[in-house]
C-alpha cells in the first residue's frame, strides 16, 4: 500500500470539505487516512492521486458518495441528552401546539437532520405523540376521536422529516429495527406502546413510523427542506469548520417557520456564529429560537 503525501491528503480533504461539509483537522487525519487506504484497496488503484482522480471523474460519482459514507460517523441512541428533550416536550412543543390552535393551524413539522439510523427521529415522533395526547387529555376536543385512538389525533398533521447523506443509515432507519443493547434508554412504557418485539429485535410500530418520513439531503447543499417548526441538528456540526457552521446556520435560519427552533448537540454552540437566534435554556436543556426583525 503506497503512503500518502501531504499532497495528496490535501487534495482528498478539500475534496471531502467540498462534497460534504466535513473538515478533517489534525486529531482526524489519521482517521480519514485509514478510511482512504481502505478504499484504494476495495477500488484496486495503486495510488492516492489515481483514487482522487477517479472521484473528481464523471464515474467517480458513485465512489465519492461510498468514500462520504465511510467517513461518517454515526453513533446515536434513543433520548439522547434528556434535558434537551424535556425542554423540548415540556416548553417548546407545548407552547407550539397553543398558538398553533389559535391561528387554526394543524400542521406540525419537525426536522431531524443527521438522523443516523433513525433513533433520534422515532424519539422524537413518541414525544410528539404523547404530547399530542397529554394536550388533548386537558383540552378536549369538541368532537371524539374515533378509537382506537390514533397516535395524532384529528385534524392535526404531523410530519417528521428525517434526513441524512448516507443511503446506508438511511435504509436501516427506515427498517426502524433495533437489538436489546439499543434499547436501554426507550422505558418499558415506551417500549410498549411504541414497539412491537420480532424475534429479539424492537421494531418501531406501523402507526410511529408513518410519522417520520426519511430523504437523502446533504447539508452541504443551498437546497434544504423549508418551513420547519422545530429543526434538530445534533452532533453533526461538530464535524464541519467554522466556516460552514456559519453556513449552515444561517441556512437553518431561512429553513424554520418565524419563531421556529433548532436544537444542536451538547458539545455544540452557536455562540460566535450568528446573532439571528437566541439561546432558550431551562434545566440545563438548551435550545436557539429564531429572532424576528421587527420593522
Ligand atoms: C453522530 S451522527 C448524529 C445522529 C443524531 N443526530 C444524534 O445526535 O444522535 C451524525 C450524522 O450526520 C450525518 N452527516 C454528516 N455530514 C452530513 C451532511 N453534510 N449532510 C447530511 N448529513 C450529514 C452522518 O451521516 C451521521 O449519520
């Protein structure tokens, strides 16, 4: 196997940057280095440049989208960061539903970009589902719901959009299929009404994965899903440079409905990169809300 030049590895990293968003800096270079050797050798090619140019080739398409892929990371697990979602559930969501029946709109639409294989977007779909209901418990509404009831009742309209840029994950979120070891944060409780047991896999319920719906989108792109209430973007903007995280959030800015709110990882800020939203925080859950320009 031939090493790599500072040369080459330059190429590869700008190339990457420029598909993606990802930045590769010095703690990750031994990282995308062994993720680069591992696809000389499934490509067969004897050399770095031969690989680079093969990827900015016309051919090349295919392998530039499987290189991407195996330079993900994609841990994730049901309810991560706890407080977020209580915040999220509790405050947001609920606050959301209240002016949204005011104004006699019904529909709710919530984004969860970076979805890995799908633990984040079923998360959130049961948390809208039983605030949906706990709404309607102290709330009536002024007909009755057919039964058994459904998980969002009438004439609300729930989508969540869950989005990543690996066809891999993707595909094994929407299978929506999960072992025992993946399941200890998901309380009996949910796992009851949300989970139906096959063999010794979780499988997420008809009902809970008719609300999510799953897409290929690259942050990278200016062509992003619009008028979202709620954007989640957690542990993914981690992996880009400043740059682009300002990219990024300005681009999450025109993609939230007025008032809208993004959610970022634990070990991700905004501050430094924007003025346009500002910062919700309640039990050490965090949260940005868009800020209005009044004229
Ligand atoms: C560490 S996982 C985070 C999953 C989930 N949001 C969470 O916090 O548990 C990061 C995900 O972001 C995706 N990702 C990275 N760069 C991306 C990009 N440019 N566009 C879309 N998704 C991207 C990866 O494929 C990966 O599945």
């Amino acid at each position: 196997m031939p090493a790599i030049t500072d040369a080459e590895l330059k190429l590869l990293q700008t190339l990457v940057y420029q598909e993606c968003g990802m930045h590769f800096d010095e703690r990750r270079t031994a990282f995308l280095q062994d993720r680069l050797q591992r696809r000389l050798r499934e490509c067969q090619l004897d050399s770095f440049y031969s690989y680079y140019r093969l990827l900015i080739s016309n051919q090349g398409k295919q392998e530039l989208t499987r290189l991407v892929e195996n330079l993900t990371v994609n841990e994730t697990s049901f309810f991560r960061n706890k407080a977020q979602l209580d915040l999220f559930q509790r405050d947001i969501l609920e606050d959301i539903l209240r002016h949204k029946q005011e104004r006699r709109d019904y529909s709710l639409r919530i984004w969860s970009a970076g979805c890995s294989t799908g633990q984040e977007p079923y998360t959130l779909a049961m948390l809208v589902a039983d605030a949906l209901s706990y709404y309607y418990m102290r709330n009536p509404l002024p007909f009755d719901s057919p039964l058994p009831k459904p998980l969002v009742p009438s004439p609300w309209r729930v989508e969540i959009l869950a989005s990543d840029l690996s066809y891999s994950v993707l595909r094994a979120a929407q299978e929506g299929s999960y072992p025992e070891h993946q399941m200890s944060a998901v309380d009996y409780g949910y796992r009851l009404r949300y989970f139906d047991k096959v063999g010794d896999r979780y499988v997420a319920k008809k009902a809970v994965k008719e609300m999510v719906h799953f897409d290929f989108h690259n942050l990278k792109t200016e062509y992003l899903p619009q008028r979202n209430d709620v954007i989640f973007c957690r542990n993914v903007m981690m992996y880009f440079d400043e740059a682009e995280q300002k990219r990024l959030t300005e681009k999450f800015y025109r993609c939230l409905n007025p008032n809208g709110y993004l959610f970022v990882g634990h070990a991700e800020s905004l501050l430094g990169l924007t003025e346009r939203f500002q910062m919700v925080h309640r039990n050490s859950g965090t949260a940005y809300q868009r800020v209005e320009v009044r004229v």
